[in-house]
C-alpha cells in the first residue's frame, strides 16, 4: 500500500485524532490549557513515530512542541512544518450551535475552536508523515515539526526560539502553518505575508474633561490628532512620510504575471462589504496589486471624549489614535518607526506621543524559486488545480524564519475560505483535509528529489 492509499483507509484515524485535540482547549490569550495541549501534541506526534520533544525558552513562556525524523534516502534535505497549537478565545459561546471545544462531526464537517485554525492544518502534516513511515518505512526528505503557542497572541517568542535553536532548526524549506482553499476547492499557494506596525498617538491637553463653551480657550486634542494623522496619508491611499518606500523594490516580471492571473471578482467582494468603490478608485490589476504589494496606513480606533448614545457637550482632555501600517518587503518596522517619529516632529507634532505595540517585517519567498513549482505541483495533483499568490495581504511571522533559518518559506492547506475561522462554528471540511494530507506527501516527495 503507497502513502496515498494508507490516507484513504485510515481517515477515521485523522477524524479521531483532530477531535481530541479540539476537546483539548489551548487559548493562549487566557494561558488556557497550554501545556497540556502541548504534552498532547508531542503525544501524537511520538504516536506516528516522529521523535519529539518539548522546548522551552524561560518560565511564563509556552513551549515548543519540536518534532525530527531524519531520512535514509535523502539525508541531505531538510523540510520543516511550521504550525501552532493555541487557538483563538472562542467567545461569544452563545453563538455556537454545538460546545466550541466538543469537535462535533456533522456530515462533511468537524465544528469546533481550532478545527482549522490551526489543528486541523497541523493534523493534515502529521498524518501524511505517519502515512510515509506506516507505507515505506521512510520519510521522502529530513522531517522538522516546529509547533508554537503563541501565533493567536501575536507570536511575541518565536524570533527568540529560532535564535535559540537555530542549529537544531535547519532546513531547507518550510511549509507555512495555513494555506486558504477558495470557493471553487483551489488551494492558494501563498508566497509571501505583509509585515505590520501598530501604534497609538496621544495626546493630553487638559487635567480633566470640560465643558465645550471653553472651547474658543482650551485646545481640544482630537483636532490636534486629527490634524496630525491627515499628514500621514493622501486620499489616495499614499502614505506621505519622508523615505517610507525608500528600500522597496518593484515587482519582478513573473510577480506581475502571477499577479494578474491570480482570480479576484470586484464585484463580489463590494458586494460582499457593501462598497460601492476601492481607495483611490482602483480598478483590476492596480486592485490586485494593492492587496499583493501596497503598504496600508490604517486608522484601527480613534477615541476621544463622548461615544455613548445621546448628546454631551464636552470638551475631552486627551485624545488617542490606533494606526496600523501594513509593510511590504524591505521595510524595516524599526526604521519607520524612526521616520514616522522625525515626520511628526518635522510637522509640528512633537507634543503627540508615540507608543509602539507591535513591529513585523514582511516576507516574500521568489516566484522562480524551485521549492515553489514543488508545491504547486503537489497541489494540482492533489486538489486538481491551484493559485499562486505572490503575497498574503495579511501578516504572520514569517520573516524570522527566512531572516534567522534562510529558507524559503510557503504557505499552502487545508482551510476553506469560509470556514469561519476566529468565529463561532468554526470547522474543517474532512474532503479538503483529506486532499491536504495527500498532497503534503506528495510535497515531501517532489522536495525529496530535488
């Protein structure tokens, strides 16, 4: 029986196994049920013969689940698998048809927190592996598991660990801990994540709150910050800071190609958000563009005196901003936090003060790179088709992994694109994590060979 074969008899064992870890609760926000999620997934692992360990940087931060099996055929080449074991709060529980953490199965579908997000994802690479080793004996390449717990929190530690065990670590390529599949059951082989900034200007004015017929007297802070953030960007969407896209580079001619082929309906997706146009009126490719490769400058809250229903005339004491930028490759958050400070004070803003919550830089893995056609490859045998795309328009830790490990990073699974993912009812289709498990042997194979 080859790896393939083995899948389709023993998805019962894939089902059992994923609702188990869905029953085990794992929510970083509240440092719930980490480490036994933790001990659970070195569990599984050892369960389909990957050596396992858990590892630790310092007291008060979760574990790594580490997981190694080294290859007779291909010793030479490593592949890593990099997913997470926490998951999202599963608040508001009284939107869920079913316990958020019961692993319910009803047809097609298993429902619960993490049912994709990311235990699905990460039971999809367990099981293709056991399928090798279950069929052959063998793993096509060098197998590295490095499993986190705290991605849903923002991934604080990870730089840290890959610094740490940078030697322990080394790979070749590493598959991405999710991949969306769209509406049609193509899966998107993202290349690459935005990084991202986000900060909160203040400013205070008054010791207290007035009333606003004192206004003509006392400066009122939501104007100066609003004066402030209208610097920032042009209705456009342009972000207007000295030097904020000095290092970035253009798209290569194969990115455009990749790009203008990716599928994208603007008709369905103001639909879907009830617009009737995008930023700067852009149309077809420069859409398509945007979502690849612009930098964003997002106002994420702005709050200032009254917000409760009815009217208060007051005049608030301080005032703050929420603004998150979405940085593409070659943006350096620690420099543009440094041109973001010298724009404000080259405008007059000096008084505004500036807090720094989160810096990520972005990361893109080249299109012409052979670990790429690898995948795709995979994918199209697998799922019969697929979708390149150069750039996930969100942000993840990808970049300490190219930066830190220096290898190629790609995401690619299971996750369908309404999966409700963060939600309530959140779940796994069992057709697509069957695919995913198939073609995950299917990458270890084509990597095995290169």
């Amino acid at each position: 029986m080859n790896p393939l074969k083995h899948i389709d008899t023993h998805m019962e064992n894939l089902i059992s196994d994923l609702q188990t870890l869905i029953r085990q609760p794992s929510v970083s926000a509240k440092n719930e049920g980490i480490e036994e999620c933790a001990k659970l997934v070195q569990k599984l692992l050892k369960k389909a013969g990957v050596k396992s360990e858990i590892l630790r940087l310092r007291k008060g931060v979760a574990p790594i689940v580490y997981g190694e099996i080294k290859s007779k055929q291909n010793p030479n080449k490593t592949l890593m698998f990099y997913n997470h074991y926490d998951v999202q709060p599963a608040e508001p529980f009284d939107l869920w048809d079913s316990p958020p953490f019961s692993g319910v199965r009803k047809g097609n579908k298993i429902f619960g927190r993490g049912a994709t997000d990311d235990k699905g994802e990460l039971i999809t690479r367990i099981k293709a592996v056991e399928a090798c080793l279950k069929t052959t004996g063998d793993v096509p390449c060098n197998i590295k598991f490095v499993i986190e717990g705290e991605e849903e929190t923002g991934s604080a530690h990870i730089e840290d660990y890959l610094k740490k065990y940078k030697k322990k670590f080394a790979c070749d390529g590493v598959i991405w801990e999710f991949g969306y599949v769209d509406a049609k059951n193509r899966p998107i082989i993202g290349l690459g994540m935005k990084g991202l900034l986000f900060v909160e200007l203040s400013v205070k004015e008054s010791v207290r709150d007035a009333h606003s017929s004192l206004a003509v007297l006392i400066k009122n802070p939501a104007w100066r910050l609003i004066e402030a953030v209208h610097t920032l960007r042009d209705s456009n969407g342009k972000i207007l800071i000295k030097d904020w896209y000095k290092e970035v580079t253009p798209f290569s001619k194969q990115d455009l190609k990749l790009i203008q082929s990716e599928p994208f309906d603007e008709n369905d997706f103001k639909k879907e958000f009830g617009i009737k146009s995008f930023v700067g009126n852009k149309k077809g490719i420069d859409a398509k563009k945007a979502l690849v490769g612009d930098a964003t400058c997002n106002i994420a809250g702005f709050i200032s005196g009254y917000t409760g229903d009815g009217a208060k005339t007051v005049l608030p004491s301080e005032s703050l901003v929420k603004i998150d930028f979405r940085l593409i490759p070659k943006m350096d958050p620690k420099k543009q936090v440094t041109r973001l400070k010298k724009h404000l004070k080259s405008h007059g803003f000096s008084d505004i003060g500036i807090k720094v919550f989160h810096g990520e830089a972005a990361a893109r893995t080249n299109s012409s790179n052979p670990f790429v056609s690898q995948v795709k490859d995979a994918a199209n045998k697998s799922f019969g088709k697929s979708i390149l795309n150069v750039s996930n328009a969100g942000t993840g830790p990808m970049y300490p992994f190219v930066d830190v490990l220096k290898a190629p990073c790609i995401s690619i699974g299971s996750t369908y694109m309404f999966s409700r993912i963060h939600s309530p009812n959140e779940f796994a289709r069992i057709d697509l994590l069957k695919k995913m498990t198939k073609c995950t042997c299917l990458i270890m194979e084509n990597f095995g060979k290169s």
